[in-house]
C-alpha cells in the first residue's frame, strides 16, 4: 500500500512466491477469459460486480491455485462440475 496521512494510494502485489504468480499469470488469462467455463463465469461475475479487470484476473489466479491445491491433495482430476458456481 502506498498510504500517508490521509492520502490512500494504489495497491501493489510484492509479497509470496513471484514464480508461481509469472508461471500462474498467463495460463489464467485464457482459462478466465475464453476456456475454462468456471473462471470465466467467476471473472464474469466479478466484473460485472464493478471490479477492474485486473483486479478479477488476480482474484481468478487465486481461485486456481485453491483448486490446483485440494486437487492435489485429494488426488483428483478435474471435474468442472465439482466447482461450478451455485
């Protein structure tokens, strides 16, 4: 954050692992935008919620490593209908 006094400046991502956000970037921007039915609905949603564009590719980003992560760790293919938005 770039904060001071009551100034409230623009968010910036410098924290966690910076290869797993370069190696993650890219395939996201064509599962959110154009292949992968379940980020493009939840990036949907998120900009018609009023979010920037960015801003939703990063939360989409994050919504696929939550699900990478419990398909590892329940060793499971993926099944679109498992994370289907209700």
């Amino acid at each position: 954050d770039d904060d001071s006094g009551k100034r409230r400046g623009e968010r910036h991502i410098k924290g966690g692992r910076r290869w797993v956000r370069n190696a993650i970037y890219m395939p996201c921007v064509g599962a959110a935008t154009k292949n992968n039915p379940v980020l493009k609905a939840y990036y949907q949603r998120l900009l018609a919620k009023g979010k920037e564009p960015k801003v939703a590719l990063i939360a989409c980003m994050r919504k696929l490593i939550i699900i990478l992560n419990t398909m590892i760790a329940r060793r499971q293919k993926w099944d679109p209908s498992r994370y289907a938005l209700s």
